[in-house]
C-alpha cells in the first residue's frame, strides 16, 4: 500500500513539475518583421500576449485543482471511510423506517403469535435502526443521575415521562424479545435435532437478555395487560436468564 501511495505521488509530482516547465521553458514568439515605423507598437503586442499574468495565473489554479482531485480520488480508494462519516450513516434511521413504537408493536404481536422468526427480524430492525438514539437517552440519563422510572401501574404524568423515551424502551424490549424468541428457536432445532440451529440460536439468546441490562432505565408495558402498566425489560432478562439455567433441554438449558 505504501508503495502504491508514493507512485501515485510521484505521478502528480512529474505532471505537476511538467506542467510548470512547459510553462516557464516555452520559447518565447518570434517578434514579427514589420516596418520601422510600426516596430514601437509591434513590440508592445508581442511583450503584451507573451506576459499577460492572468494567463499564468489560471493555469496555476488548474494545476492545483487537478492535484487536489487526484488526492481525493486516492484518499477514496484506498480508504473506506476517511472522513469518518459511515457510523453516522450506517446509525441514522431511514426515512422508510417505521416508527421504534411501530416496530415494537409489530415485535410484540409476532412473538404473541409465536411467530418467532419473524419477531427475530423485526427486532432486528428495530435496533439497527434505534439502537444510537436509545444509548445517548441512558447515557444522558446516567450522567444526570436521573431516578429509575417506576414498575408497574403509573400515573397519567408518570406515563408521558416513559413514553417520552420512546427509542431507549422499544429497543431494550427488542433486545429482550429477540432474546426470547431465540431461546424458542433454539427449543425447536434441539426438538428436531439440527444440534448447530440450536447452539447458534442459544448463544444469539444468551447474547441478547445479557444486553438488555445496558438500559436500565427502559420500560415497557406488559403484553395484554392495561396501557398503565409498565415492566422494566432488564429485570426480565435476568429471570429468564435464570430460569433457563434449569432448563431440561441440554442445548438450551445454559442460555
């Protein structure tokens, strides 16, 4: 690679040096021959065209824009991101993009449904599209020691407050959801002997309810109850965690 950057460099260097030498080595233009009595003004034109500085000036100009292109073009190629600019895309949420609230609903009823794969997806998207926005709220939330919310019922205010972190809930119960849907899969492959879908989705599930305790401050309301009621995913995570400790099924048991 380095070698490749100083042939690059040494290309723009010979163009550039060529270019000022052809510049300032040019022959100057013959004077033409005309008779003595116009030879004054002759001379004029020919000093005039041969010297004008704005010639040169703009020539100097393309030659730097040239160069600097050529740089561009060479940082682009041999770097994939040098300006640092792909986490904030790649975080950014599309324009497509439902709303966290949306994708959490959706979430919540394809696991209700036991439609485990697909709730496995939305929680996916959920949390690429989400997951930038909920970790700035906990980290804002830590650093102003900010009181956990409450557990449970709440009052109308109280509701307002945890709704107001809309990203930070929806996607600490996407990670919990995902966590449980994958334990269900690992369940089926175990059931039917694919011993390789069961220990990858084991490892996916074991993986997702340990991170859901990197949002503390998230909460989410109980499946089928009343709107009022509010859970905390973390706590969650950590009963099934325990819970599928003692599991019968030697694959998934060590969730």
């Amino acid at each position: 690679m380095n070698r490749l950057n100083g042939l690059a460099l040494a290309t723009i260097g010979i163009s550039f040096n060529q270019l000022v030498t052809e510049q300032e080595g040019a022959p100057a233009p013959p004077k033409p021959v005309v008779p003595p009595a116009t030879t004054d003004r002759a001379e004029e034109a020919s000093g005039s065209a041969g010297s004008d500085p704005r010639r040169y000036s703009l020539n100097w100009w393309v030659a730097w824009a040239t160069i600097a292109a050529v740089i561009l073009a060479l940082l682009a190629w041999l770097l994939p991101d040098p300006f640092g600019f792909g986490d904030r895309i790649d975080n950014a949420p599309s324009a497509n993009v439902p709303s966290s609230a949306s994708l959490e609903s959706a979430m919540w009823d394809a696991y209700s449904r036991q439609r485990y794969g697909e709730a496995v997806d939305t929680a996916t998207l959920l949390i690429n599209s989400y997951l930038a926005d909920a970790q700035a709220l906990q980290q804002q939330k830590l650093a102003d020691n900010v009181p956990q919310p409450p557990i449970g019922t709440v009052s109308a205010e109280e509701r307002g407050a945890i709704f107001a972190d809309g990203p930070l809930n929806s996607v600490a119960a996407a990670y919990l959801v995902r966590g449980l849907a994958q334990k269900e899969l690992c369940l089926r492959a175990a059931g039917s002997g694919d011993t390789d879908a069961a220990t990858a989705a084991r490892d996916s599930a074991r993986a997702d309810l340990q991170a859901v305790s990197a949002f503390p401050h998230a909460r989410s309301i109980e499946p089928g109850s009343n709107s009022n009621a509010f859970f905390a995913p973390y706590g969650r995570a950590i009963e099934e965690l325990g819970r599928l400790s003692q599991s019968t099924s030697p694959l998934c048991g060590g969730v």
